[in-house]
C-alpha cells in the first residue's frame, strides 16, 4: 500500500471544480492507499478529518495575497511525513515553493506527479516567479497530467519537455443521473 499525499487548495464542501478534482483523485486513492489530502481551510484555525478513505488535513490561512492564501502550518505540513507520492494541485504558488524545498533540500525520493489544471493568469510580479517555481517542479515530476491535448498544447506555463499524460476530466454519474427524455435529447 503506498502513502499519497495529495496538495491542494481547498477541498469539499468549498465549490469548485479543482476542490471536487482534488477531493474525486483523493478518495479514488485512498480506496487502495494510505491518502491524504493537505488543503487549506476556509473556517478560521486548523482542521482534521478522515472520510472515504482520505485523511483530510484542513490548515488556517493567516493571509491572502494575490489570491494565494498563505499559512505557516500548510507550510509545516509539506515538511512532514514519509510519503511514495506526492500528488499536486497546480497552480499553487505556496504550494510550490515548499514542494520544491523538499525536493531540493531534503532529497526527497517520493515521485512527483502534477495535475495541470490551468496557466496563472494576471498577476504580472508573482507570475515569474510562480513560473519559476513550476518549471523547477515539472523537471522533478514523473508526469503532468492535463485533461486534454488542447490543454497542453495552448498552454503557456507548461514547458515543452514536460512528461504529459492526458487523462479527461470525468463526471459522478449517480450525481448525473439524466432520464429517458434527456438521454434521447442528448443523442
């Protein structure tokens, strides 16, 4: 049984198709893993809970900046446990800087994997230096995944030696249960 942990922003009951991507992935994973997830936490303080299979690690936000929330104990986080794979939400500035502390710094060994889910957009400061921290990242990673060709191929963040693997974005489909009238609309 292998140790994953997966890094991301927020996760369910926050809205969002990266939080319902990060919280799909973990609990797939946890079904056959010892998985956790490290987010960030909408409520005040830090939080820890374990359902579906998944260890979820909810740390307080002391600031935001830039849209970026920003918080010592996610930071901490990052530095702690022995893991076999590292699963990472992208984009994440924070996230990144610390990730690529413990691959440079710690000699980490456990594989990389990045899900791509969008360039960083705006931001005009933080953007090189975000870039930077990705490109160090996606060098280490033993693949990106993307959610389609067309993904990658518009994508400006996403170097070209980056190890991609397409993997679509799927849907829950007791959550989309259509009837007889939309399934015959839909043909």
């Amino acid at each position: 049984m292998a140790r994953i942990l997966v890094v991301g922003k927020y996760y369910p009951p926050a809205h969002g198709g990266i939080e319902e991507s990060s919280r799909l992935i973990s609990e797939a994973l946890g079904a056959h893993h010892a998985t956790s997830a490290l987010v960030f936490n909408h409520a005040p303080g830090n939080a820890h809970e374990c359902g579906d299979g998944v260890e979820i690690v909810r740390c307080g936000v002391v600031a935001t900046l830039c849209a970026q929330p920003l918080s010592l104990t996610y930071a901490a986080h990052i530095f702690r446990g022995q893991w076999d794979v590292i699963y990472f939400h992208a984009p994440n500035v924070f996230a990144s800087f610390f990730l690529l502390l413990r691959y440079l710094f710690f000699r980490e060994k456990a594989k990389l994997v990045i899900f791509h889910h969008m360039d960083i957009h705006g931001r005009r400061i933080l953007r090189p230096i975000a870039l930077w921290l990705y490109h160090a990242l996606v060098r280490r990673a033993a693949a990106v995944v993307v959610t389609s060709h067309k993904n990658k191929a518009v994508s400006r963040d996403l170097p070209l030696s980056a190890r991609c693997v397409v993997i679509p974005l799927g849907i829950e489909p007791d959550v989309w249960q259509a009837d007889a009238r939309e399934r015959e609309a839909a043909i």
